[in-house]
C-alpha cells in the first residue's frame, strides 16, 4: 500500500519511485520524490545524478545530502575473495623483482602524484556521467577488437538499469570493472573471462555487466562499489528486498577457481532468490485475488447502483404521475368553480319571468337530457340568448348544449354566429305561446 504521501501519484510514478529508492538506498521517500520530480520522473537521469554526488560532483539542482548508496555493500555477510600475486621463485625471479621494484614504485607514485595535482588544475573527467549507454557500447567495442568476439553476454545498458532487470527477473548480476591500466587486466580478459567453460557459466546463470573504469560510467561504479585491485568482479543479487552485493573476487584469478566461486557465491545465496520468488508469487496471487475481489465488488456496486437508478426513476415516474393527477384534480376544481361562478353571474342578469297574464308571454317546457322537464315563462320580444342564460344557469343543465323545436324540426340559434350575429326574439323565431323545446347535450362533441 502506498504511503500518505504517495496517494496523488499516478501507478507508473509509484513503481518508479520505488524503483528509485531499491536502486539508491535513500530512506526518505519524500526525497526520493523530490529527485524524481526535478528530473521530470525520467528514473534513469535520476540516478545518474544520484551517482554524481555520491563522486563529489555537485547536483545540477543542488538536492540535500542523503545516504550516497546505491546498492547494499556494508552487509557483514559480504563473500570476499582475493587473490595475490605470485610471489617470486628462485634467485633469477627475486633478483629480477627487487631490480624492477625501484623503477615499479618510482612509476607509480610519479603517476600518482601528477593524478593528484591535475585535479587542482582540472576536474576529472569521468567525474560527469553524460552518455552512460556509450560509455558500454565503447567499451564492449574496444573490448573485442583486442580480446575477440568469444566472451560473455555483456548488458547493453547503464549499471543502474541492469540492476533494475536483475531485480525484476529476480537473477544474479556479475558486474565486472576493467582497470585498463593494470597488469592483470588483459591475462584475466584473454584467459580467464573469454574461457569457454566461464563464458557457458555466466550466459546461463547470470546477467553480465561489464565498463572500464576510465569511462565515466564505469568510474561511477566504481567509487560506489570501492574495489581494491583489478580485476574486480562483484555479485549483486536481490537481498531482503534491496539490491545488496553478496560477492566480491579481487586480483587475477584462473577459470576453474571463478567457476568454483561463483558457483559456491550463488549456491550460498540461492535461498535469498528462491524465498523472493515465492513471496513475489504471493503478493501477485494477492494481488490478483485483490483485483478479483475488487472486480466483484464494482460489479455488485454498478448492480446495486443501476436498482437504485431504477428504483428512483420508479419513483420519479409515480411522482410525476401523481402530481399530474392532483393537476388534473385542481384544473378539474378550478373548471367547475368557474363553471358554477358563471352559472351564478348568467341566473343574476336573466330579466324577471312574465306574469301569467301576460298576453306578451311566452310558456316554455324544456326537456332536459336527464329526461327532467323545467318551464318557465318568457317574453315575445326577449332574444333566443335568455332562453339559452337561463337553460345554462340550471344545476341540471349539460356545460355545452344545443336547444332544438320539434315542429317544424330545427336547432334555435341561441348564441351568436356567422350566420347570426344577432340570435333573433322568440317571436322571430316563430314560437307560439306554449312550447315545447329539447336541450341536446353537445358536452362530448
């Protein structure tokens, strides 16, 4: 699980830093991330930088001082192999040993010491890392042009990526530094890494990786990895789940005594790999149990979300549906409310019905569409429109209706229309002083 602190970074950037962090040795993960983020998360410039420092050479960005470790070399348990050189024989090998030692030590501190005073006048130039790649590619070139093309697999990266590789695929990596200077160099290259049994060795069991210490690459590791005398191999492997160096072979050392250290060097820390793998195994199968648990659990999660979307838009539905109704409810109160107000306003403004005695007056008997009878009395000279206000003001009365006389059969036209903008009296209309008239419900029409 990711720290607090790493819980707004992206997958890609957590497993770079720590990646970061396996192959550094810095414990603050919080400085780790800061390096990281100087350098644009680009894992491998990082690094390199890192490497820098651990040299002297100042930061381009001036980070705080850490641990300058990049893999585990202070372990205790650290298998060291050194082999001497031989001692002179006889009185012609220690006659000829004491008159070259002069000359020997002469050469030496001379070299030395113009070492030492040229750093006052310029820096080392293996101090700056700038192509790290060419540095190998250089290297492995120059390699075989004098040793041939009969040698180990070399890794065609930077050291920090074939740590990252030997990491990933859980493998030992032989790093091998070349002192171009030393006596021992081209006899171990010729004759002891280009062997036919140590190169069979290496290709199958192991990642090789291999730079001269006058590259800047290889001078890099080498101030990291500290040897003592050349040739210098070291075994590094995953270790308590850091990169730590398990085995060191200093000095010039023959084919069938590398393969007898080699092969006692990985034999001794091969429980370190097989107990990785199985723990890697299980964080995977935990992993993946984790990811179908979490698979199942989005699963019942859109089940449940898509029910509940569902349920609410049942919800949203019966709502709707209900306020329509109560709509409908209202529209149909508010309908009838009006209705009746106008019923009421249509029985106030009919005029008073006639006397009896009226000789002017009109009887009417109105068959309603219950088949209910009313009568009331009008007068010759009131429009047909009285008649149709008074049928409408009745409780009884359909909302729309239509008023017909049986004899001759016509519609009387009680409201205003095209054809008669005017509805005429009831004498025009042709009634006699008793009838009868029929009111037509036209409501649903």
């Amino acid at each position: 699980m990711a720290a607090p602190e790493e819980r707004d970074l992206t997958q890609e950037q957590t497993e770079k830093l720590l990646q970061f962090q396996d192959l550094t040795g810095i414990e603050s993960m919080d400085q780790c991330r800061h390096t990281l983020e100087q350098h644009n998360w680009n894992i491998e410039a990082a690094v390199q930088d890192r490497l820098n420092e651990q040299e002297g050479v100042p930061s381009v960005f001036n980070p705080p001082p850490s641990r300058p470790l990049q893999v585990n070399t202070a372990d205790h348990r650290i298998y060291s192999y050194v082999v001497s050189r031989p001692q002179p024989r006889g009185l012609l090998g220690w006659g000829y040993y004491l008159i070259m030692l002069p000359f020997r030590f002469t050469y030496y501190t001379i070299l030395d010491i113009f070492r030492f005073a040229l750093r006052f006048i310029r820096p080392d130039p293996r101090s700056r890392v700038t192509d790290p790649v060419g540095d190998i590619v250089s290297f492995m070139h120059s390699f075989e042009e004098k040793y041939g093309r009969a040698h180990p697999v070399f890794y065609q990266g930077t050291y920090s990526q074939a740590l990252n590789d030997a990491k990933r695929e859980l493998r030992f990596l032989l790093v091998y530094l070349h002192g171009d200077d030393h006596q021992d160099s081209d006899e171990f290259c010729r004759n002891t890494l280009c062997a036919p049994e140590v190169i069979s060795l290496i290709n199958t069991r192991m990642l090789f990786w291999a730079c001269s210490t006058n590259k800047p690459e290889g001078y890099r590791v080498s101030q990291a990895l500290r040897e003592n005398t050349y040739p210098f191999l070291a075994m590094i492997m995953l270790k308590d789940r850091r990169m730590t160096v398990v085995g060191r072979l200093e000095g010039l050392i023959q084919p069938d005594d590398l393969i007898n250290q080699l092969t006692f060097i990985m034999d001794a820390n091969q429980t370190y790999l097989v107990s990785e793998r199985l723990e890697r195994e299980e964080r995977n199968q935990t992993q993946v149990l984790r990811q179908q648990q979490d698979e199942a659990y989005l699963a019942s999660l859109r089940a449940d979300q898509e029910k509940e979307r569902k349920k609410r838009e049942e919800r949203e539905r019966k709502r709707r549906k209900e306020e329509e109704v109560q709509q409908q409810k209202l529209a149909e109160e508010r309908r009838r409310r009006n209705l009746q107000e106008e019923k009421e306003k249509k029985l106030e403004c009919l005029p008073p019905e006639p006397s009896p005695d009226d000789p002017e007056s009109v009887k009417i008997i109105f068959k309603l569409p219950n088949d209910s009878r009313v009568e009331r009395r009008f007068h010759f000279s009131q429009s047909l429109t009285v008649i149709h206000d008074f049928l409408f003001s009745l409780k009884e009365s359909p909302e729309k209706f239509q008023i017909e006389a049986n004899f001759p059969r016509r519609v009387l036209p009680c409201i205003p229309s095209e054809e008669w903008p005017n509805p005429p009296t009831l004498q025009e209309a042709g009634l006699s002083h008793t009838e009868v008239l029929f009111v037509q419900d036209l409501t649903d029409e």
